[in-house]
C-alpha cells in the first residue's frame, strides 16, 4: 500500500514574522494548493508548485533543522489531510502551530496554536477553535463585517489586525480601529519589513 503523502510546496527553517508568535524560530511547512483566490494574495506561488511527499519524507526534511516548533501553512493547509501528518510530529515532541483560512472545519486536534485568516468566507467552528483570528485589513476591509469577529476575542484568542501588504495607509487604519477597540491587537509582517529569510 502507498504511504500517505502530501503535496508539499516548501519546507523552510526562519523566524515566525507576525502574529503573537512573531519571534519564534520555527520550520515552515508550506503545503501546495488554495482555492480561496484572495487579489492580494503573496502566496500565489504555492497554488500548484509543488511535489507529492511521503509523510516520512516530509519529517525527515523537517528534522534536518536543530528547532521543534512547526508552521504548518499553505497555500491552504486544511485542503489536504494534513491531520495524520499532525499525528505523527506530536508523537516525536514537535509543538506545532497551523495558519488557515477557515474555510473548512478541519480536525486539529493535534494543533497547538491555530491561527485562523478569514477571507471571503470562514468556518464558525473555526474560528471558535482558533488560538488568533488575524484579519487582513485594507482599504477595501467592509468595516461593519470586521465587527463580527471582535466578538471572538476573550482571554484565549487574540484578534489582530493585519494591514494589507504593509502599506503606510493600511497600517494607520489599523491602528485608528486598535485604539478604537482596545480589545484588538496589531500583526505586522516584521519578516518582510526586516527582509528576513
Ligand atoms: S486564502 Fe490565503 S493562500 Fe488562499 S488565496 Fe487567500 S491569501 Fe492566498
């Protein structure tokens, strides 16, 4: 019988640049393939670039690195049965940490710290699970849909505000919303700004 196996876009070793968790060495994984179609979306690449590996495979390309903290992203991670994957790198002592559009109410039960992404739609089981709902926020952001996620922040999970592709505009009406809504937190995309690999 075949090995289980994921398409797999890239696997990297680099700094966590945003979120809560900004800081934090970590071994991306990038899995290939989204279905969302985002205009602003910085990921194009990972749609269909990438090569079907075994999860063993997949592991052993992780373990290369001295780090035990994982990124498991895309793409979109949860159009893929990622979930035997997440099994397997529990049981060898990886905290692992999963970036998703929400889109699909997927089993991650073996997620340490679930980052959900809204886009055009979005999982409330999703959302309830999620650790940080961060949002993307531009010009174009509908304000009075922002709203309904603020709902979701409580001593557990974290709503952040993203501004679109660092731009100075999106940035100050990030903040504008923040100071407006102290309950709020702001994600910058640090490892763009500090060009970091
Ligand atoms: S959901 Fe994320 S990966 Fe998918 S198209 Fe949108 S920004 Fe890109």
């Amino acid at each position: 019988m075949p090995q289980p196996s994921l398409k797999v876009n890239e696997i990297f070793y680099s700094i966590q640049g945003e979120g809560p968790h900004t800081g934090m060495p970590a071994v991306f994984l990038r899995l290939a393939g989204c279905s969302m179609g985002c205009v602003f979306c910085d990921t194009r690449y990972a749609f269909s670039d990438g090569q079907l590996m075994p999860l063993t495979d997949i592991v052993q390309a992780m373990e290369k690195y001295p780090c035990r903290n994982a990124v498991i992203t895309g793409g979109e991670p949860t159009e893929q049965d990622f979930a035997p994957l997440a099994a397997l790198l529990k049981q060898r002592g990886w905290c692992l940490h999963m970036e998703s559009n929400g889109a699909h109410d997927a089993d991650v039960s073996n997620i340490d710290f679930l980052v959900i992404s809204p886009k055009k739609y979005v999982s409330r089981q999703m959302l309830q699970k999620a650790h940080t709902i961060k949002i993307v926020v531009g010009q174009e952001t509908d304000l009075q849909d922002l709203q309904n996620y603020f709902q979701y922040a409580n001593e557990r999970t974290a709503v952040c505000l993203q501004p679109q592709s660092n731009l100075q505009e999106n940035i100050d009406l990030c903040v504008k919303l923040i100071k407006q809504n102290p309950f709020l937190r702001l994600s910058l995309q640090t490892h763009k700004m500090a060009n970091i690999k």
